[in-house]
C-alpha cells in the first residue's frame, strides 16, 4: 500500500502582490 | 522606501504548485492566465484587481536584487518594491514575467517573459470596507 502525500495548495491570492493602499473612496 | 526582499522565494512560484482559484477550482502555476485572476477577484468580497505599470526598474545595493517602481491604480500611486531579479510578476495578456527569466526558470522551472517598464502588472488591493 502506497500512502497518499498531501500536496500542498495554495490560495491564488498568494501568487499576486499587494502594491496599492485600501482606496478610501 | 521599498520593502526589503525576502532571501527566497514563496514555494508556490515553483512549477508544478498547485493553486486553488476562487471557485475551488485547482490549476497548475504555470497553468494561470489573466482571466483566472480576474474570475477569482470578482467573487472576492474583500479583494480586487488593480493595474500597476512598471514605471522603472533600478538596480538595488542588495546582491541579485531590483528596486521596481509601479504606478498602481487609477490614482497612479507610486509603489517601489525590492525583489530578487528571479522573482516572477504576473503581466496582462502575457503571463509570467520577471527581471531575469533565465534565472526563474533555473530555479523554479517557471517559463517566463521578461518584465519590461510599460509592461501592466497584475496587483491586488482591499476593497473599501463599507
């Protein structure tokens, strides 16, 4: 038997940077 | 000032990581294109996709790294960051790019294009919390 490895996932919000300030308009 | 950069880079630029869009859906890093950003964002309650223009990219005191600045939003608020040249930014339309593509794909196998000044860059910002 072949136990199963946990693959790790990753949101996708992971992937993209947070560059701008929370607009406040 | 620029935030300092991190001695490596997240594991999720590796190729083959696997990533879960907003809908659940699981895709492959380098399987990402823009309309799953923007799919993803719209069902966001708290984030949402902003543009940000690579204005310049200067050569940093840090070795292996860049000082990027962006111009993100409609506002065009100036945004310096400071990243190693490997570290991959995703582009409108084109996918994957970095300072040094070579680079990215000899340490994360991550096919890249070379990111260039103009080139529009996928970002995210909060949206205003009412």
């Amino acid at each position: 038997n072949v136990e199963p490895r946990s693959v790790p996932v990753f949101p996708w919000h992971s992937l993209v940077p947070f560059l701008a300030p929370t607009q406040s308009d | 000032a620029p935030l300092s950069p991190s001695s490596t880079l997240p594991p999720y630029f590796m190729k083959g990581s696997i990533i879960q869009l907003a809908d659940g859906e699981l895709k492959r890093v380098e399987d990402l294109r823009t309309e799953d950003f923007l799919q993803s964002a719209e069902v966001s309650r708290e984030l949402k996709i902003d543009s940000s223009t690579v204005e310049r990219i200067d050569s940093s005191k840090t070795p292996d790294a860049v000082i990027i600045q962006f111009s993100v939003g409609e506002h065009k608020a100036q945004v310096c960051v400071e990243v190693l040249v490997e570290y991959p930014f995703f582009v409108f339309g084109q996918g994957w790019s970095s300072c040094c593509p070579d680079r990215t794909t000899q340490l994360l196998a991550l096919s890249c294009a070379k990111l260039s000044v103009g080139d529009v860059c996928i970002s995210l910002t909060l949206k205003s919390l009412r």
